[in-house]
C-alpha cells in the first residue's frame, strides 16, 4: 500500500498563496413570511497562509450578491465580505487534494434595495449596515502546475445577526447563502 507523503498544495517559499476566486450563490432569508431564494454571484481575492501540517489560515475580501423574493417583490443586497476561514487540505494523490473550512465573515452592506413591479425602493435606512455570519465548506485542489491551482468549494453560510433594523420590527432576518466558487491560488 502507498500514501501520500508530500503536501499536494504547491507554495512558494513561505508558504503563501494568493488568488482570484468567482461563484455562484443562491441566498435566502430565514423570515417570518414565506420567502424564495434568489441567484447572486460573488467575485473577489483570496490568501492562504500555512501554519500547521495541512492547516491554512484563509483570509478572503470577496464582492458579495445576496437577497430573496417575497412574494412579487425582490430584495437585493450587494456586501464586501471578508470571510476568515481556517482550512485543513488533505491529499488525495500528487495532483488532487480534499480540503474543508469553517471560519466567521464580515460582511459590509454597499447596496440594499426592494424591486416591484419595475420601480426600486431604497433599504439602506431598514437594514443593518454590517452582517456577522458563519461559513462552513468543502472542497478540491488541483495541481496545475508548480505554481497555480486551480480550486472549486462549496460553502454555506449564515447570518447570526437580525438583517432588519427597523423600529418596532417583530420578527428577525437572517440571509443564508450556498455558493459554489472556483479559483485559482498562484504561490509567491
């Protein structure tokens, strides 16, 4: 039986990577009134820094689409999220290699609107200007070459603080929001 007895993931002389990263999500929002979910995409920079066997610190600074319909009526909110996630990768061969992430974000709201029926309504004044969420992933390395892989996870993650700021409100919002993003990570 062989094992694998190198770190699939190609670094430079420190350890660190830096990278691109695009995706698709599909957002929610836990609410009192029935609601459906709503495609964004999310597009940003990554960094990895080693600092155990396999453990990585993640640090991300990502351009975020989230929202969801409620009834007619769609609600879109734009965020820079800053995701701080720490990853374990294993390797699987020479090439390939399986990795998991967990890690709290911060996101800061650029946008916050409500569309019906053509005319859009600003939601800046009713909706909280930083979100707190928690992000949970896997995913897959690939070895491209001795400088770049190439990447592709899929991440949950959900809002622990209430959406909704406005006076009165009975009942909390939290966005939830499954993206899938691929990636490429280049060592320097």
């Amino acid at each position: 039986a062989s094992t694998v007895s190198s770190e699939v993931i190609v670094e430079g002389p420190l350890g660190l990577r830096v990278g691109a990263v695009l995706g698709v999500t599909q957002s929610g929002a836990s609410a009192a009134t029935s609601t459906q979910s709503r495609t964004g995409a999310e597009a940003g920079i990554v960094a990895e820094i080693p600092f155990l066997q396999g453990l990585h610190l993640h640090p991300e600074l990502l351009l975020s689409q989230a929202g969801y319909q409620e009834g007619a009526a769609t609600l879109k909110y734009s965020y820079i999220k800053i995701p701080v996630l720490l990853k374990y990768s294993h390797p699987i061969n020479e090439k390939f290699s399986l990795a998991a992430f967990a890690g709290p974000s911060l996101g800061f709201r650029t946008e916050a609107k409500r569309e019906l029926a053509g005319v859009s309504i600003d939601k800046t004044s009713t909706t909280k200007s930083t979100l707190i969420a928690a992000d949970l992933g896997l995913g897959g390395e690939y070895v491209f070459s001795s400088k770049m892989n190439f990447f592709l996870n899929l991440r949950y993650s959900t809002q622990l603080n209430n959406l909704d700021t406005t006076i009165g409100a009975v009942s909390s919002i939290k966005l939830r929001q499954l993206s899938f993003l691929s990636g490429f990570l280049f060592s320097i």
